[in-house]
C-alpha cells in the first residue's frame, strides 16, 4: 500500500479528477474551479520535473486562504454549495502530499463521494449519464494501481473495458438495493435551504408582467394522467391562489384570512380521476383541476377553493385527485367576504368607474357580458410584449393601450366588475397542456401560466369568467402558440414550429416521465406497494433488510462458486488429484510454502511422518514425472491416484 | 553417458574435497556451454577446481595469472614480423585452448578483462583484420578475489552477465578438512587424474542438455520467476539471463539423469545463474527471496 506513485498512475488519477471536476463546473464558483485546476497542474509538474513536493507549512497559509475564501463567497461553511466547493478545493490540494498509494486511494474514495455530489443538484436521467463516464474512469483508476505488471498497467483501452465490465457486474446487487434497501418516508437527510433555489413557478401576488416572465420559461410545472374521460381543453383550469385583494399594482391574496368562512361547493356530473406529477417549485400551492374534491394527504383546503400543502413542495409530488367540471361554489356570500370581493382603492382609474358606473340598472349578468362585449369588439390585442401602462394602469390599458397578456385582462376585468359592484377576484393557475401521446398523459409548462377572473352571482355562486377567451379564443382552445403573433419570444418547446423536434421531445419527455414515476418516485409507500405485488404479503422494513442481506449473499455466493469451479477446471487431472493429497496432509499441519518445490516440500512431509516415508516421496516423484516430463504414461496418473488412495493422515501423527 | 558424467563427478571430487554440490555446479555451467566464474578468498581451490576440471574432461588447458599490466596481447597473442617470409605471422597467445583459466581476472584493468570477455562471448579473436577461431569447445574459468580486496577491478555489470554462473567455494568441512591435511587431496594430486572424457564427448553431452525436456508448466514458472525480478527488484533478468537459467536447469537435470527439467532444478541453480546478476544493490539475498515468493505453477 506504501508503494509509491509512479509517473503512469499520477496521470490517471489526474484524467479521472478532472473529469469529476467538469461534471461540477456548473456548481462551483469559478475560483474553485481555477484554483483545482491549478494544483493538479503543480502536481503535474512536480512529477514532470521532478521538483521537490511542497512542504507542509507551504500548505497550511494556502488552506487557510482557501477555508476565507469559501467563507467569504458562501457566508459560511455550511450548506451544499460551501460544502463541495470546499470539498473539491480540498481533494485537488489533497494532490500535493499525494505521495503513496495510500494517499492516492484516499483522493479516489473522495472522488467517488464528489460524483455522488451530483445528485444533490438534480436527479435526472442526464445526471445519472454524467455521472457514468467519472465512475468507469476512477474503478480504471483504481484497478489501474492494482496491476503490478508494468504492461498491463499501460494498456488504456484494456483497463477502461475492465472498469466498464466490473461496474456492469456490479448492477444486479444495485437493482436489488434499490428495490429492497428500506425506504425511510421523506426525505433521508434535510436539504439546505439553499437546494431549492432557483425553482420557478406560480408566486402569492400578480403584478403585471408576472405571468409574462414565466411564460417564457418552458420547464414542466406538472404533468397529469387521466384516469377516464379526459375534459375538453377549455375545461383544463388548474386553479392555484385566489387573489383578494389589491394594492396598487399588484393584487394579493386576501390581506387577512381569520374569520372568512369556507366556501360550500356542491358538485354534479361525471367525476374525473386523474394524476398529478407535481415539479417541486418551493411553495404551497398544490395544483388541481377546476374543482377539486378529493384532495391529497398533507395538504388542506383554503377557504376560496385552492389546494395548499402542509409544507413547501420541495420534491417531486406524485397524487390521486378527483375533480368535477360542473359545480356550484359559495353559494351564500358573507358579509366580509362581500367587501373583500369589492374592494377598490378611492380615486384611482376613474374612467373605469365611471364606465362601470354607467352600467347602473343591468343585471350582473348583463354587466358580465357588456364587459366581455367591449373585450371582444374594441381592438384589444394578446400579446406577450404590453407597453408600460401609467399611474392609472386599469384605465391606461381598457382605453389607451388595448395591449396586454392575460394578466392585463384578469386585473381589468375584475377591477371593472367590482366599479361595477359585482363581486369579483382573480385565480391564477394553469391552463390547458401538451397531450403526449407517448405515455397517454398531458404536460403542462410554466409557459402554460394563467389568470382568470371568478364573479359571485346570487344563486350561482362564484362563476368563472375568462376575459382571455373573449379577446383571443385560440389561448384557450389551442395553447398559447396559437394565440401569439409573436412566436420567437416563447420558449423552444411551446413554439409549433420544428415539428420533429417536439415529437423527439415528448419521446424523451415520456422517458422521464417514466424514471420520475418509477425511479424517483419510488418512495417508502411504493416500495410496500411493489413488494406487496411481489410476495403477495404485506411486508415490513425487517423483511426488506433480510431479504436483501440474504438475496445479495446469494448472489455473492454463486458467483464465488463458479468463479471457483472455473479456476479448478484450468487444473489437470495430476494437479487435481494431488489438491486431494494435499489436504490430507493438511490434516497433518502440512501446506507447502509459495517457493516451495514438490520434491522439497515431500522431504519436508517425510520428516514429520516418517512412516509415510516411502509413500510421499514416490507420490512426488511420480507427481513431477507427471508435470513435467515429455511424455508422461497414462499408466503413471492411474498409479498416482492409487497411491494417493494409499495415503492417510491419522490425526494422532 | 550417464556414466560418463557420474565419472566426471567422481574423479573431481577426489580432489575437490567435500564440494560435491559447486563440482555439480561447475559441470552444469560447462554442459550448458557457459563461462564460469568462481569467487572466493586466496586458497580455497579455486584453481586446483579448475585445473581438474579441465583434466578430467580432457580438454587442453591454460592458465594465465591476470595482473594490472597483463595487457590484451598477452592473452590473445600478437602478430610479429618474419624476416623470412617478410610478412607478420600471428603467434596464438594462451586464449587459443578449450579451457582457459582467467586467474584473478580482476586484477587486470578494464582493457584486458573487455578483451577477453569479447572473446567470450564471440568464441573467436580479430588480430590486425584476421579473425581467429577458437577452438571448440572453449570455456572460461575465471576466478576473482572478493571485490572489497585492495588492488582488484570490479568487473562491470555487462561482462559480468557474460559469465553464466558464479559460484562460490567456501571452506570445506571438518571431514574434509582433515583428508586434505592428511594430503589425500588438493592441487598436489590433480595431475596425477585420469581424463574420462574428451573434447568431443563434451560436446555430445552438451548437444544431450538441449534434448532434456522443458514442459510449458516449468516454462510458466520460470517465466514467473523473470517476471518477479523484473516488477519486484531494481534490475530485472536480461533475457539471456532467463536463456542461461533455462540451459542450466536443462543441464542440472541432465546430470541428475533425467531428461525433463522439473522446480527443483530451476531452484538449484538458480541462486548461481541470477545472484552475480542482480545482487548489484548488495542484497545478497536476492536469490532466496526470489525463490520464496515466486509460487509454483
């Protein structure tokens, strides 16, 4: 083990952390990666020019500089991203009191870890694919250091197809882990905080340009499977937080929610069951088809009809829902409730009170559709690029600028219906999604972003009113690459152009959805499930550990046979029969040494049983005869087999 | 022949008192058709070895004392002019026999030891542009003082890979001793010995060792046994170093009067094939070592 590196093994051992390192670029801070970089090259060159290795005290200022500058860039050691920029600075400065072969499996078990790393970052498929290249290349580096012959030690292509076949043998008892290692429910140690950034998805408020932003953004907000009838498209509202109340610009949900009273649905028609796959987006919300009922574990019903989680949606959720189309929300309209849904702010948009005003004497009904009239007829435009709108945004949008994305529409109209005196409030979510046909389930995006307008009317409840619609009908019933002119500002996958290019897509997508449901989502309720299948019993964690303890010493087992049976079969007959002999005289305390002849080793035997003496003796010479001679006479190997026979240790001796 | 080589064995060993095994040694070396080189203190019978060895195969022999102003010519011989005949004519120096003893080979300079060693391994010496033939068989005994002795040359390490053996003599034992004493033995009676063999028996015999059986389990071991000098030591065995193993196992087994080699052979030999070799880093127990852990196939 205290062998020193050769020039052969450094070289490796530098390949195989390089490349771990590229896997992490995107996770470290670029003075990580540049100071990496650098002492593998000084080890390199220590090696090259045979200069002396860097004495300790050289390598204590250059830690201490480098534990300052992760605290500085990190504001402390903890978390995952201090954790292996520390970590992988570490490993690389490891590098230069890498001395023995003791030191260097020390780097490589830490290289092994760093790969793991990778998937504190993400689980995907393409993480798992990356993650394949550094772990051949560090068991070819390993295995690498375990050959003595010089030749073999050169040969790349021979010790990569090694490291490639050892890790292939090495998926059963992975598959087995994975299946039957016990599942512990949530997750097996607390993320940091810092794992969830940069998840996108619907905020708490809506400001204008909100909904725009994420509209560009194509990453899979969630995707659902349809248990029977899949509803029309312009039924697909996935409702999220209901917005109350407003402020300026920007509309909230209600400022206060003690005391408001739960709102009473009453539902009617065919139920539809589906599946939702929800991306973890670091907030409540729990998306669900217009109107839920059944509603997951871990997550409650607000009053206003949204489904919220217990806790931040920091993992991938996989649940059963149940919704119904045609229903009856909040019949009776409390007083609190009343004001809330009418509240606007004294003195702003006055146009568009004193349109509403002018509204006076209509049914609320009438006032709906006079609204959606003036949307539908007055050149109002969908488009994601609106012009900025002034102090009064409300009256700067319905009669100046006319421009304005589904927000626009949502904000204005609610704000109209209120002036109006029609109770009003805003429902962001999603609308619509991608039917794959792949795996018969639709994918919905960020850029499936919505927001629509729910009015309260006496005796029907809380209806919904999409203004979107009346402005541009294709939104809803196509997907928003219909309803824009201006297709280049979406992101690649929403746009209709590149027709094979979607359908590699949702191929690939379908993929996915496959290792999310079947890899990732194999959690502790899965995992009892898909063994229950199994063995037809219901399992405990117990059985988990003993089957999979006694299924992998199984396999360990027949592979040690075989692996023996074959060697023995390389033996000749001669070779075999004198194995025999030798464990008799093993009896006797006997084994030869590594060095040690036949002949010498009978000598030795004779000695201690001199009784035998005559025997062992001939049984070695006939033995060597045998091994070595030209021609050996069959005779002879009967004659050694009789001989052998003849021999007996009796423990007394 | 069988006979022969028991006789060779015998009638040395009535001189060389009680060193059955470097006798055996000796004859191996010369039955695999290699120079040998004897090491010891003055007066161990490095000579007097050599010296029966030569009588008892029958071959012509001499000797020359190496000094540090032996120079070349006086080994392999000059050309002088002939009055008569007004041209050189070439006067054989003492090179031109089957057995040379090379006494105290490394008291001579460096110039002198090359000199002789080309001829080794050449088997022929070049004087003015006309090449010489040696006579066959020829064979160098050379014999050198232990190297920390004042006055001596070391011979290099690439002439030393030209001797194919290196033994040593040691002194004899109490019994043995005594006979010598007694005036039973020694150098005093070496001429009084009776050739068993000639140069053409020699030769037959060393035709015979090519004959003696290698099986591919011995070849595997004693590839092994290069393999483990060559990962496992600062030097590795030359490959003629692992030929010159290969040939004096053959002929170990040969005198043994087997006609396959088997490990007991290899192992025989080879702490005298390898040690001279390899022990350069004054391990000398390089050959033990590579005999215990070097396995058996």
């Amino acid at each position: 083990m205290n062998r020193l590196l050769t020039p052969q093994h450094l070289k490796w051992l530098l390949v195989s952390l390089a490349v771990v390192l590229g896997t992490h670029i995107p996770n470290l801070p670029l003075w990580v990666i540049m100071a990496s970089i650098s002492f593998g090259t000084w080890r390199y060159l220590l090696d090259r020019y045979q200069w002396a290795m860097p004495k300790i005290w050289a390598l204590l200022p250059i830690t201490l500089i480098i534990c300052v500058g992760i605290i500085v860039t990190f504001k402390g050691f903890f978390g995952r991203d201090a954790s292996l920029s520390l970590l992988v600075v570490m490993c690389s400065l490891k590098l230069l009191e890498t001395k023995t072969l003791r030191d260097y499996m020390l780097v490589i078990v830490l290289a092994y870890f760093l790969v793991g790393n990778l998937f504190l970052f993400n689980q995907t498929i393409a993480t798992f694919g990356l993650s394949i290249a550094p772990l051949i290349l560090l068991t070819a580096t390993l295995i690498n250091i375990s050959f003595k012959d010089a030749g073999k030690q050169r040969d790349i292509q021979f010790t990569l197809k090694l490291a490639a076949q050892l890790l292939l043998q090495a998926v059963p008892v992975m598959l087995i882990l994975f299946v039957l290692f016990p599942r512990i429910p949530g997750p097996l140690w607390g993320l940091p905080q810092d794992a969830n950034s940069g998840m996108t998805g619907l905020g708490d408020s809506l400001q204008f340009g909100n909904i725009s932003n994420l509209t560009k953004n194509s990453a899979i907000a969630f995707r659902v499977q349809f248990k029977n009838a899949v509803p029309e498209r312009n039924q697909l509202y996935w409702r999220g937080p209901v917005l109350w109340h407003q402020e300026d610009r920007s509309w909230t949900m209600s400022s206060s929610k003690i005391g408001l009273q739960p709102e009473i649905a009453k539902v009617s028609g065919n139920p539809i069951q589906y599946t939702m796959t929800l991306e973890p987006h670091n907030r409540l919300w729990m998306l669900m088809l217009d109107l839920p009922t059944l509603i997951p574990q871990d997550a409650r019903l607000t009053h206003d009809y949204s489904v919220v989680a217990n806790k931040p949606v920091r993992t991938r959720l996989r649940y059963d829902a149940i919704s119904f189309s045609s229903y009856q929300l909040g019949l009776s309209l409390g007083e609190r409730e009343r004001l809330l849904s009418l509240q606007i702010n004294e003195g702003e948009n006055p146009k568009t009170v004193q349109l509403a005003e002018s509204w006076q004497g209509l049914s609320a009904v009438d006032k709906i559709n006079t609204a959606l009239k003036r949307y539908r007829e007055q050149p109002f435009v969908y488009t994601l690029k609106p012009p900025r709108l002034d102090d009064n945004p409300v009256d700067d949008f319905l009669f100046n600028t006319k421009r304005g994305f589904c927000e626009h529409y949502a904000t204005s109209f609610v704000y109209l219906m209120r002036a109006a005196g029609v109770p009003a409030r805003i429902v962001t979510g999603y609308q619509g999604g991608e039917y794959n046909p792949n795996g018969n389930y639709y994918i919905v995006r960020q850029s499936d972003a919505h927001a629509w307008a729910e009015v309260w009317l006496a005796e029907r409840g809380w209806v919904r009113v999409d203004p979107t619609a009346a402005v541009s009908p294709e939104r809803i019933e196509n997907g928003i690459s219909d309803a824009l002119d201006e297709t280049d500002e979406l992101p690649l996958m929403a746009r209709p152009d590149y027709p094979w290019l979607k359908k590699a897509y949702l191929n690939w997508d379908s993929v996915n959805n496959g290792w999310n449901q079947w890899v990732l989502g194999y959690d502790d309720k899965k995992q009892l499930d898909f063994l229950k299948k199994l063995s037809g019993k219901n399992l405990n964690l117990m059985h988990m550990l003993i089957g999979m303890v006694s299924i992998i010493a199984v396999i360990m087992g027949l592979t040690t046979y075989f692996l023996v049976k074959q060697q023995k079969a390389k033996l000749n007959p001669a070779q075999r029969i004198y194995a025999q002999y030798l464990k008799q005289l093993k009896r006797a305390g006997l084994t030869p040494n590594n060095g040690e002849t036949v002949l010498h080793f009978a000598a030795r035997a004779a000695d201690a049983l001199p009784h035998q003496q005559t025997l062992i003796m001939d049984i070695a010479q006939r033995y060597n005869i045998i091994t070595y001679s030209a021609s050996p006479k069959p005779l002879l190997l009967e004659k050694l087999a009789q001989l052998i026979k003849q021999f007996h240790v009796n423990k007394q001796q | 022949m069988q006979k022969t080589i028991q006789a060779i064995i015998h009638a040395t060993s009535h001189i060389i008192l009680g060193k059955e095994q470097q006798v055996k040694l000796s004859l191996t070396c010369l039955l695999a058709g290699g120079h040998l080189l004897i090491e010891d203190l003055p007066g161990m019978g490095k000579t007097t070895l050599a010296h029966t060895l030569a009588q008892v195969l029958g071959l012509g022999f001499r000797r020359t004392q190496f000094t540090s102003d032996l120079l070349p010519a006086d080994i392999i011989g000059v050309s002088v002019f002939d009055r008569n005949t007004s041209s050189f004519q070439f006067h054989a120096g003492p090179i031109f026999t089957n057995v040379l003893l090379a006494d105290e080979i490394n008291r001579a300079t460096p110039k002198t030891q090359s000199a002789l060693l080309e001829a080794m391994e050449e088997h022929q010496v070049t004087v003015d542009g006309n090449t010489h033939l040696l006579p066959q068989p020829f064979f160098v005994i050379a014999t050198q003082n232990p190297k920390h002795h004042i006055g001596t040359f070391a011979l290099p390490e690439s002439q030393l890979d030209r001797f194919l053996m290196r033994i040593t003599l040691g002194y004899p034992d109490a019994q043995s001793e005594r006979a010598l004493l007694k005036n039973q033995g020694g150098r005093a009676n070496a001429s009084s010995i009776q050739a068993v063999c000639d140069a053409d028996g020699l030769l037959k015999l060393q035709q015979q060792v090519h004959q003696v059986h290698v099986s591919d389990a011995l070849l595997d071991y004693l590839q092994a046994l290069i393999q483990y000098t060559r990962t496992q030591t600062n030097e590795g065995l030359s490959p003629r170093a692992g030929l010159g193993l290969r040939q004096c196992a053959q002929a170990w087994a040969l005198i043994d009067g087997r006609d396959f080699v088997t490990p007991e052979d290899v192992q025989a030999v080879l702490p005298s094939v390898v040690a001279h070799r390899l022990a350069q880093d004054g391990n000398s127990n390089i050959a033990k070592q590579i005999l215990d852990q070097v396995a058996i196939t």
